[in-house]
C-alpha cells in the first residue's frame, strides 16, 4: 500500500509541476475565410453566377437568406443606425458525396456542415462586390483531411467559376 500511495504522491507533485498549455493560436484570416472581390460585374450579376455555379452542379441550394435585409429590418428596434451592407446574401447548400465523405471520415465534421458562400457589397465601397465563404480546418485522420481539402476546393472553384 505504501508504494502505491507514493506513486499517487509523485503523480499529483509531477502534474502539479508541469506547465499549463498555452491556448491555441487564432487562425490567420487567410487560414478561416476565402475571400474575393470583383468590381467587374453588378452584385446582383454576381449573386446570379454564383447561384448557377452551385445549381450547374446538380447542388440543391436549402436556403437562400437575406442577410443584409434582415440586418436592415433590424436595425431601429436594436438602437443600432449603422448600415452593415448595401447588400447581403448566402446560399447555404449541402452535396451530398461531399457531406457523406467528409462525416464518414468522421461524424465531429458535422461542425463545418453546411457549405454557405456569401455574396456582399458594403456601403462604403458600393461597386465592389465580395464572394466568401468559411474554410473548413483541415483536420483529423488522413480520410478527414482529404474529404475537408475537397470540401474547401469545390467552394473555391464554385466562387472562382461565377467571377469570371
């Protein structure tokens, strides 16, 4: 009993003496969005190419939502005066071998489901209109990372397709 309780004894001071880990870093913007910008084509010529760049595809498109006009709607009964966006929306979409690759590889991806690309121009640059959409981490076991690179790849080429 007593090596027992000095084994106990030595795993409380070692634990005790160890450093806490540092939190981890913030991701670098570059790291958690892709984003682009044109100032070649209206933004409602850019909404509409990249709503055919989704639908091109055979992609059923869930929800089409209207960020800047909620934002708006909202805005005098939140005190707020500001106007965040001349214009705002998302397209929220979920292809199916693409979902099933990535949770297949495992379920806790579910975190980056589903795919939403955004379409917005701001008051202060009315011209210019940009195209984003939030980078999954690639992470995980070697299937994970793959299924996650395929996911962040057909979002690039779905927003490098409708600015061209």
């Amino acid at each position: 009993m007593p090596k027992i309780l000095a084994a106990l004894l030595a795993a409380a001071l070692l634990a005790a003496c160890t450093p806490p880990q540092a939190p981890p870093k913030a991701p670098a913007p570059e790291d958690y969005r892709y984003l682009r910008a044109t100032t070649a084509m209206p933004f409602e010529d850019v909404v509409q190419f990249v709503e055919v760049a989704i639908t091109d595809r055979g992609y059923k498109i869930d929800n089409h939502a209207y960020i800047g006009r909620m934002l708006e709607r909202t805005k005098e009964a939140l005190g707020e005066t500001e106007t965040v966006y001349l214009n705002a929306q998302q397209f929220r979409f979920c292809p199916a071998r693409y979902s099933r690759n990535m949770l297949s590889a495992d379920p806790h991806n579910i975190v980056f489901c589903p795919y939403i690309i955004n379409v917005y121009n701001l008051p202060a640059e009315p011209g210019k209109t940009y195209v984003s959409f939030r980078r999954p981490l690639i992470v995980g076991s070697e299937a994970s990372k793959q299924a996650l690179a395929a996911v962040d790849k057909l979002l690039t080429e779905i927003i490098d397709e409708a600015l061209q």
